[in-house]
C-alpha cells in the first residue's frame, strides 16, 4: 500500500491534467478558474510526498514524484501563462479610432445602424460583452 501512493499520486495528476481539457474547459466556473482540477493535484500531491517519505526504494519512488510534479507544473503553466495570450485582431478598430458602421436589429426587429444612431445624438455608447453566456 506504501508504494501505491506515489503511482497513485501521478495516477491522479495525469487524471486532472486530462480531465480540465477533455471536460472542465467547456464550463466557465471552471474554464477561467480551474478549481476543480487544482484541488485534485493538491490531492495528488499529498500523495506523492506522503509515498515518497514511506517508500523504501526511494528512486523509483522519486521518479514518480518527479514526473507529478511535472506535470503539475505543465498544467499550471498552461492554463496561467500559455492560455492568457489573445490573437491580435489586424482589422480591429484601434483606441480613439471611429467604429466602423454596422446595422443590428432593435427590439421590434427593425434594423439600426450606427451612423443612423450618431446622426440623432451627440453620441453613443458601444459595450462590448464577452459572449459566453
């Protein structure tokens, strides 16, 4: 039993690596804060350390330990630093740049344009949502 921590341990980290990509990633509470998956290597790491300090063959118990932890660190650097980097849009409109114009319906259905919009006021606001609800 003293042995199977630490495999179980790298079992476990290999098992939160997958299951972010495979199934936690298409959920927002999970996708932008990845709980779920960290508290399971917090888990596998009590594992690891724990059937480190119990093993009697210490090297191949250090090479599990190893490589859970490498895979720990893959898995944090992915989805903190990796994961952050947004494509830049070359067409997009810059800061202080006028908005190009574009037509979207009103709650009736009639469709309104932005310069119709700016021809009747003093200006409008554009909010931008994220789009993920």
């Amino acid at each position: 039993m003293k042995r199977m921590k630490v495999w179980s341990g790298l079992v476990l980290c290999i098992i939160a690596f997958l299951s972010y990509y495979m199934f936690f990633a298409r959920f927002i509470p999970t996708r932008d804060v990845p709980w779920v998956p960290f508290a399971l290597f917090a888990v596998a790491a009590w594992l690891l350390i724990s059937g480190w300090r119990q093993a009697r063959r210490k090297i191949l118990a250090s090479i599990g330990v190893v490589l859970g932890f490498l895979v720990i660190g893959l898995f944090t650097y992915l989805v903190t630093v990796f994961s952050r980097d947004l494509p830049v849009a070359a067409a997009a409109p810059r800061v202080g740049q006028k908005a190009p114009d574009f037509a979207l319906p009103d709650t009736q259905g009639r469709p309104v344009s932005l310069s119709q919009t700016l021809a009747g006021s003093n200006g409008v606001l554009l909010v931008f949502y994220r789009g993920y609800w």
